[in-house]
C-alpha cells in the first residue's frame, strides 16, 4: 500500500471529535451506476479494504503511473509495483475511511480528488480515468501523504474545548458549569442535584469550581448522566463517583464502552481512552429517571456511539413550561459508513435518530458541544428583563436538517457498501 514515509505537498486538515467536516467537493459526486468512473474508484477502494493486488489490477491500465513526492524528489511506480504492496488487510480497517471529495466527468475521460483517512496518514489522490472499451480504468494517480497521530490531535482538540467560561443559569433550573466547547449541565432539585457529562479528568476542577461559584456544592450531586461514553463527555466519572458517591445511569452499550474506560470504541480505538468507570444503573428506551420532583426521559438516539442517549425534560420558567432536549450528538460524517464490521448497522441507526429527532418538539436544545446550540451567541445575548434567548422551538428542527444533510454527504461520498 501507499508508504507511510511518504509527504507530499498537498496537505489537507482533518477535523476530529464531532466536527462536522467539511468537504473538498467543487461538484457533487455522481450517481453510482455501473456506466460511471466510480466502478474503477470502487475497485480501487477495495484493494485498500481487503488488502489485494488483483483490485489493482482490474482498476488500473497496465500501464498506469503512480506519481509521488518522497524526500523533496519525484518517484514513480508501475501498476504492478503498486500492486505489490497490496498483500493483506489492516487490522484497524474499522477505522480507515475512503471518500470520493471531487469527480469531474467529460465524455470519456474523468479526473477524481480522493482522500484515504487512516489513523496514522491521510492520503491525497489526484487520479486520471479513460473509458475504454465501454470500462472506465485509472490511467494514473499522483499523491501526497500527511502524517498524523490521532490520539495527540485529540488530546490537542480537548485542550482547545476546554478553556475556561462563565458558569451561567439556561432556564430554569438547569445551569451550565461546562467549558468553552465541552459541555456539562447541572439540573437542581430539592432532593440533590444531577449532573449531566463532567468533560474530561482534566476539566472537573473547571466544573467544581464553577457549580460552587452559582452557590452549589459539588457534594449535592445525587445523579451522574451521560450524553455519551466518549472521554470528552465522561472522562471524569470515575473521580466525581469516588468525590460525591453519586449515582451513574447510563445506557447498555455505552455502559460498557465506559467500563473499558473506552478502549475498542469503533472509531477511537484505543486512543481516546479514560479511567474506566462502572455504571450504577442502565437505562432503556423512553425510562424516566426521577429524584427531587424532577423527571428527565431517557431517548436512545444511536450514531454518534451505539448507545448514544439524549435526554428530555420539562421546566417552569416566569410563569411558562419549556420542553427541553439535551441532544446526545448527530456526527457521523468522520466515521467509516459502510462496509464497517464494528458498527454494520451505523447508517441504518443514524437514519432512525435523525428521524426520530425529526419529530419531537424542543423548547430549548441543549448539547454536549457548545458549537452545536450556539452557547456563545446566546450567551452574548443574555439580559436581564430580555427574552431568553435559549428558547428557540425551531432549533432542533434546524440543527437535525442541517446533521441530515452532512450525513447523506459523507454517506455518498464514501466507499460504496460490499
């Protein structure tokens, strides 16, 4: 396969850990019909998936070139040269993902911009296809590759989502003592208070601090929830449970993705791991979970983890009920869509979640990024006496069309299914 010491000149950013990501398409990928250069990409494809030379083959004219920089000097490749490095599949293929970003056609000749996502490179190919003889075949390929560690870029994206801000109340009695881009909400109750996500290890002296500053004790929290079981969102269970003694609910297949302190997870791997942490309670679908007079709804909104849950309540505020919706997460596009044997039903769940989502009614959305319900904006526009400006009935609706709209991209983009 492509050599991982190879850095070319084209480089491209690769946005991580819920980023919705944007694509490098100019036009539209075309249908996928038999008649298409997309059947020689797919062979292609396939040869990188199952790791076989005679996909190389059948992709590529005899004669093809593979054109690269190494060490500031052009080196080249026959098709059976390339085809040569082609001798078994990876291990972590789970985690490899292939898109189509630009396909250009004109008559019989084509010319295609693919990236190939790996954890420790991302590949940029630039690839020339003739229609010959009624099949369309790469006549050439010139590509750049970028090195890159996953576990570090993560690590650094955390950093970045976990600044320091203004702890604040959102409507009645939830309260926002997260950070800049990585939530957590504290609902307060007469009978002890729930906290939903604490952010990672890291982040929890940021949350103590900022419950104690709006006049609570980290010490009342009764209930620990969770979004998802995700570092950025869960990584400090473990501690706030030995601090508080508080209760940890959280659904099945999240449960334990958390009681592995996330190791294995399907995109992840192991490199976004945490301390892992055993849950006190496992929820299903539509279970209520109750204390001080406060109901939250557990939804099952599988994508973004398998076991992704939003939670849904009610609030009283001058004189008026609100319905809110803490939103799990939508984010898929990074993910490897098809032909994925950790997650096969990844496409089939997130179609159900945007679905579902599609239909219920929120007052105020709220989610485990800041960026996702534009907590900054609406920070700004806080004044005492003014409407609230985290009540929008529309915002979910808004935001699930728009998810939608990235996931059907990144799906079309993507290797086709085998």
């Amino acid at each position: 396969m492509h050599s991982l010491s190879l850095i070319g000149a084209l480089l491209l950013c690769v946005f991580l850990f819920g980023l919705v990501r944007p694509s490098l398409a100019q036009t539209p990928p075309k249908p996928r019909t038999g008649d298409d250069p997309r059947t020689a990409i797919e062979l292609y494809f396939q040869a990188h998936a199952l790791g076989k030379a005679e996909f190389i083959e059948r992709a590529f004219t005899p004669d093809a070139k593979i054109k690269f920089v190494d060490a500031g000097e052009s080196k080249e490749w026959t098709r059976d040269e390339f085809a040569k490095r082609f001798e078994k599949a990876a291990q972590d293929e789970h985690r490899r993902v292939r898109r189509v970003e630009r396909l250009d056609v004109t008559g019989t000749a084509a010319s295609a911009v693919l990236t190939l996502n790996y954890p420790q490179v991302q590949f940029t190919d630039h690839i020339s296809l003739l229609k010959i003889g009624g099949q369309w075949r790469i006549v050439g390929k010139i590509f750049s590759a970028e090195r890159r560690d996953v576990g570090q870029e993560a690590l650094k994206t955390t950093q970045e989502r976990s600044l320091p801000f203004e702890p604040r109340k959102i409507v009645g009695n939830i309260y926002y003592v997260g950070a800049n881009l990585i939530s957590s909400f504290l609902i307060v109750t007469p009978a002890g208070n729930i906290l939903l996500d604490t952010g990672p290890s890291q982040m929890l002296p940021q949350v103590a601090a900022n419950i104690e500053k709006l006049g609570f004790k980290l010490q009342d929290v009764k209930v620990l929830l969770n979004s998802h079981a995700h570092d950025d969102h869960c990584g400090g269970f473990a501690e706030i449970k030995r601090r508080t003694g508080a209760t940890l609910i959280a659904s099945k297949l999240d449960g334990d993705l958390m009681m592995q302190g996330g190791k294995g997870d399907f995109y992840w791997g192991d490199d976004a791991k945490y301390e892992p942490v055993i849950p006190d309670r496992i929820v299903s679908d539509g279970e209520r979970v109750e204390i001080g007079g406060v109901s939250l709804t557990a939804h099952l909104t599988p994508g973004h983890t398998k076991g992704c849950t939003s939670w849904s309540m009610r609030v009283h505020e001058d004189g008026k009920n609100y319905d809110v919706l803490f939103l799990c997460g939508l984010t898929v596009s990074p993910y490897k869509l098809t032909n994925n044997d950790k997650y096969p039903n990844i496409v089939e769940d997130e179609r159900s979640t945007l679905q579902r989502l599609g239909g219920m009614h929120a007052d105020v959305l709220l989610a485990p990024h800041g960026f996702y319900f534009d907590l900054e904006g609406k920070v700004a526009r806080q004044q005492v006496g003014a409407p609230n400006p985290f009540v929008d009935p529309d915002e979910l609706g808004r935001h699930v069309s728009e998810m939608k709209k990235d996931f059907e991209e990144a799906l079309q983009a993507q290797e086709k299914q085998r």
